[in-house]
C-alpha cells in the first residue's frame, strides 16, 4: 500500500471532506416523490460550488455524478428522471470528488420517509459493520482483519457481505490495491501500514449474499431481490488507528458516530 505524506493527507481529507458534506445535504434532501437525477443534479451542484471534479463521471464510462441505488441495488445504480424515489425505499448514495488529484469516496444509505422496522435494522447493523471496519484497520493489522470484524457483525445480525465488491486502496486513483473484502478472506495478508489510504465500504444484503449486474451494465443488485444497505468511508492509518479522512484531522483511533455516518449532523 503507498504511504502518503502529511500534504497529501490533507488534500485527501479536503476531498472526503467535500464528499461527505455533499452526501449530508443529500441526505437532508431526501423525500417521497423525488427523482434520482435530481439528487444526482444536486450532487453536482454542491461540487461546482467547491471547484472540484466528480470522480465517478467517465469513470469506466459511468455516466453520472452519483451512484444511486434503491432498495435491491446494492451499488453502481444510475440516476434516472424516471426513478422516483417512495416512502418506505432506502437509497444508497455513493459519491467521490477529486481536488488537485486526490480522491474522496464515501457513501450512505438513508430512508426515504420513516424506514420499516427491517430497512431500519439493517441499516443499523450495516453502519455498525462499517464501524467495527473502521475500529480494525490499525497498524500492524493485515487487510482481512477488516473483513474479519465487518462479516462477524453482519453474520451476528443473520445478514450477509456481498462478496464481489468491497473496499480498495484509494489515493491519486478511485481504486487503487489493496482489496479490503467485507468477509473473511486470509489472502488479504497485505499488512496496514501508517499512511496508508483504504476505503471501507460494507455491502450488506437482508437476504443472501450472491448479487448479478442489471442489463444496463452497471447496477448490482441482490439476486433474490432482498434489500441491500451500503455505508463508506475513506480512512488514513495512522499510529493510532484510523482517521476518518472527512472529519478534522488528528482524530486518529476515534470510532464513527451514527450521526456523522447517517448525515443527521448539523
Ligand atoms: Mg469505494
């Protein structure tokens, strides 16, 4: 994994910054009726604002600012004026913006309206994945320690890792190595060192864990059609554990809150 100097740190926390700020406003947007180009519209507002590029548009020819996936999508949904969002629907946003060449990339799920009791648990255990992700990626650890904590509390709560994607290196690209699997895998022997940059990103699916892509080649969604929940975020190992790369710096080995990672922050 490269190691990134204090500079490039912090272009990478004005990045996830800016990314996760973004995703706050879209998260307070949110409501029955809307549109998902439209938050995909917002989403690229809010970055002209900040002068920074998106990172996903043109990525391998994604045609959007925004991945926006509904209920069964797990990831890489694209925003459509046809897709109205109703109550009762969870929406995963996934976002990324570059500044002066350094990524951000996070992602949340939030409910459209009151969530049902199910969405509600689900997002829950998917965050306290992510969380329990965040509190494992220590120096000195090796990458499946990562998959290891997220798959324990998702397997505790009866769901199931999507086993196909998951987290990456991330720095002067989107996706860079390593691969952080949300499962157990002991090939992931890559060891965390202080510097490095990982996104941690749980995809968590109420039903089983095995996904396929939609005809319009990029929405992954769950087989059986069950819900799926998504929470990201772009993380520095330093000496004493992770620095969520969107919150100020030298909060290095603090956990995440749910009110930062679900957007209620004001
Ligand atoms: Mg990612």
């Amino acid at each position: 994994m490269t190691v990134r100097s204090d500079s490039e740190l912090d272009k990478l926390h004005q990045a996830n910054a800016i990314t996760v700020e973004t995703l706050e406003r879209l998260s307070r947007e949110v409501e029955p009726g809307m549109t998902t180009a439209r938050l995909d519209r917002m989403a690229a507002a809010n970055l002209k604002r900040h002068g920074v590029r998106p990172a996903f548009k043109g990525y391998r020819g994604f045609p959007a600012t925004l991945c926006v996936s509904v209920n069964e999508e797990v990831v890489h949904g694209i925003p459509s004026r046809w897709r109205r969002l109703r109550r009762g629907d969870i929406v995963s946003l996934d976002f990324g913006c570059i500044v002066d060449g350094y990524y951000g990339d996070n992602a949340i799920t939030v409910p459209v309206g009151e969530p049902t009791p199910e969405a509600a648990r689900l997002l829950d255990a998917t965050e306290e994945a992510l969380r329990a992700g965040i509190a494992a990626a220590r120096p000195g650890n090796p990458v499946s320690a990562i998959g290891m904590a997220v798959s324990d509390v998702v397997e505790r709560r009866g769901y199931s890792v999507v086993r196909e994607y998951g987290g990456h290196g991330i720095g002067t690209s989107l996706h860079a190595d390593p691969f952080v699997p949300n499962f157990r895998d002991p090939r992931q022997t890559t060891k965390l060192v202080p510097g490095g940059v990982i996104a941690i990103e749980p995809m968590v699916n109420r039903g089983g864990s095995a996904v396929r892509i939609k005809r319009d080649r990029w929405t992954v969604i769950t087989r059986d059609g069950s819900l799926s929940a998504h929470f990201e975020r772009s993380v520095a190992i330093t000496d004493d554990g992770a620095w969520i790369l969107a919150e100020p710096r030298g909060r290095g080995g603090e956990t995440l809150d749910d009110a930062s990672v679900r957007g209620r922050k004001t």
